[in-house]
C-alpha cells in the first residue's frame, strides 16, 4: 500500500462515523464522499469480489480484480472486507459489525436482506441509532418495488432520457452514469440529515431511496409544466429548451461551445464580436425576436463560430459578458488549469495500478475538507484488523476464509 497522507488521522468532518457500505453502483459514489470527509468506510463484498472489480478499463489494459479503475475510482478512502451474506456465519459476523455502526448502505433487492435477519429491524434492536439507506430502482413500496432495473431505465423512468436528443427522433441516454450518480447524492444527502437527527435524539432511521424519484427531482420544470399548464416539453437536440436565442450548442473550429445570450448586454457583446450587418438590425435587440427568427440567426453565428478555437470563444465570451463554454473532452478536463488549482484532480497510488490521477470532490470545504487518505482496498485487505474489532482471532480467520465465509 502507498505511504499514508500526513493527514489521514487529522479530523475530517465525519471522523468518527463507522459506515457500512454494501453499494453497488448505484450508491458508491455516495459512499465514496462520505468516506473522504473522514468517515470510516468499510467496503463489503463477497468473497469472489465486488462485480465491479471485473468491469473495465483496466490499468495498463490488463485484466485483474485489482486492476479495474472503475472500481479503484468508486472505493477511494474506503477500507475492505469480504464477507459471505447467504451463510449464516456472515450474518452473524455482519450483525456484530453493525453493533458498532452508525450507517449501512445498501443497494440489495428490496426483502433480500430482511430474509437473511440483517435488514433494518434486526439491526436496529441491536443498534437504536444506526441509521440505514437502501438505494433500489423503484424503492421499497409500490407497485414496482420489486421490478428490476439499470442506469438506462433509470434515465428513462425519472424523465430524463424523454428530454435529451433530436426533436422528433427516439430519446437518448446520457453517456455517463445520471440515474446511478443521482442515486448516490441522493443516498449521501439525506443519510446526512438522518446521521443529524441520530446524533440530537440518539435514534436512527430507514432511508428509503428510489433511483426514479432521484432522477425525477431533478427534472425541474417540466412535471410542473404538464401538471399546470399541459404542456409537455419536448426535445430540443443542439438548442437550449427556453425562448432564447441564442441558447444551445455551437460548432467551432476545434469541437463545440454553449453559447446563451439572453440578456440585452449579452446580445449586444457577442453581436458586436461577431461583427455580422445582418445581426446589427434594431428589432434582434428583443430576444422574442431573434427567437422567433432563430433559423435566420443561428445560421449566422455558426459561420462565425466555426472559425474559433474553443477556448477563444469561452475566454473571449467571458470577457464580453457573454457566457460561453467550452465542450470539455476527457484530455481539456484533466488537463484544464482551473480544476488543477481548485485541487478537484488529485493524484493517488495503488499497489497494482501504481500512481494515477483521480477526480475528487465537486465542493471545497474551507474546515474539514474532503482528502484522499488511500487508495481503494484490495481484496479483502483489512479482513484481520476489522474482525478482530468483533472477536475473530487468527485461527478462526482462517476457518472462516476456508469455509467461504470470508
């Protein structure tokens, strides 16, 4: 394992809160920012191995169970143990575990733990204020709580996928994991608020997350505009879904930029950049206007826009007003200044992987901020230490491993 960061027992602002983290991917990443404000994240998986650690890609493209950086990525921070659930030795172990937790996370078919005695109840006689979120596609109740689900019909039951792609074409999913992220911010905020109450009453609570519902909060206006008005809003493909124009995205010389210029300042910035007599009329200064003659107009600032570098227009944009950004491929983000000196790319070390850069917190916190303290777990790495916390001593350790239980 790399050598520790000078900081790791320096107090984080949730130092001192055990985490059980039984997630797949749709709660890992949740997990993942807990544990780098200083909780103490156990990573549970079975004896064969988190199925995550058999998806790529793969460092150096060699396959291996230490070597998915999909898994590496997700477990930062995070200390592992493997352990058998379906055997009742596992249980056992697990409900000990759970004596000295403050949360479990979980993302197991709803009743699968309650059928092996580790779900709430059992938990919670044993441990009043452990708090438990169970992050399923549907939830625990309703008519689907039982149905399966993925990423994509995640995207597709919460609304999403309905508003992304070319109007009159089939909805497109987004390329990275939204239903499965929101699923784990979702789980991380509202455990927080529960881990508040526990603390104040001392009693801990069931959380209950629908990746759907995670999905449909974030959908904004558009329930609202159905519910209300009947509209329903549709897919907009390149253009920003508003009255405005310009608003969407825009070829350059070198990739793409958003472009939104709704204001009058705005308008008046990139017009006059561009330079163009047919954009200089009295009557595009009203942005109903323009919008209605965006046909005409979005024409125009392509031809221009296709001459410019993209980073020219997000730096000249922001000079003039106008808020332009650039489409950040994989190569713009990791090398990009800003995020480089606002510490959100941070550089971790693996005993297989070796040294690689990683993403970090999309917030800053000026007092307990989130750090990297380690590397993702191998294996089973910390089985030792944290069955010795709950009385298995070396003997029985290596029973158990025998046994399949670990």
């Amino acid at each position: 394992m790399a050598e520790a960061d000078p900081n790791i027992y320096s107090a984080g602002a949730l130092t001192g809160v055990r985490v059980l983290d039984l997630t797949g991917t749709r709660g890992n990443f949740g997990a993942k920012l807990i544990a780098g404000l200083g909780a103490d994240v156990i990573k549970i998986e079975p004896p064969g191995g988190d199925d995550l650690r058999r998806h790529g890609p793969y460092a150096g493209g060699h396959e291996g169970p230490e070597r998915s950086l999909t898994f590496a990525i997700n477990n930062i921070n995070k200390r592992g143990i493997t352990l058998n659930l379906d055997s009742g030795e596992g249980q056992l172990l697990f409900r000990r575990l759970a004596t000295n937790a403050d949360i479990v996370l979980e993302t197991a078919d709803p009743g699968w733990m309650d059928a092996r005695g580790i779900g709430f109840k059992a938990l919670a006689a044993l441990n009043p204020r452990i708090i438990y979120a169970a992050i399923t596609p549907y939830g625990q109740t309703g008519p689907f709580a039982h149905y399966k689900g993925s990423e994509m019909s995640g995207q597709a039951m919460g609304g999403a996928m309905f508003m992304t792609g070319t109007p009159g074409e089939r909805p497109v999913r987004a390329a990275w994991l939204v239903s499965d992220k929101m699923a784990g911010y979702t789980a991380a905020a509202a455990t927080m608020f529960a881990l508040y109450h526990a603390r104040t009453t001392g009693r801990g609570q069931y959380i209950d997350v629908s990746t759907q519902e995670a999905v449909a909060a974030q959908m904004e206006s558009a329930p609202v505009l159905y519910w209300f008005a009947g509209t329903v809003r549709q897919r907009n493909g390149w253009r920003y879904p508003s009255t405005t124009c310009p608003a969407g995205i825009y070829p350059a010389k070198d990739g793409y930029a958003s472009i939104v210029a709704s204001k009058p300042h705005q308008w008046t910035g990139l017009r006059d950049w561009i330079g163009d007599e047919r954009l200089m009329e009295e009557r595009y200064m009203i942005e109903a206007n323009r919008f209605a003659e965006r046909d005409y107009v979005d024409p125009i600032i392509i031809e221009w826009t296709r001459t410019m570098p993209k980073a020219e227009l997000f730096h000249g944009g922001q000079r003039r007003g106008v808020p332009i950004g650039e489409s950040m491929a994989p190569a713009d983000l990791v090398h990009d200044v800003h995020l480089l000196q606002r510490g959100y790319i941070v550089s971790g070390d693996h005993p297989e992987i070796g040294p690689h850069q990683l993403p970090g917190p999309p917030f800053q916190m000026s007092g307990t901020p989130w750090r990297l303290r380690r590397s993702a777990p191998l294996l089973g790495e910390h089985n030792a230490e944290l069955f010795a916390e709950v009385g298995v001593n070396e003997a029985e350790l290596a029973g158990l491993k025998e046994r399949m239980v670990i």
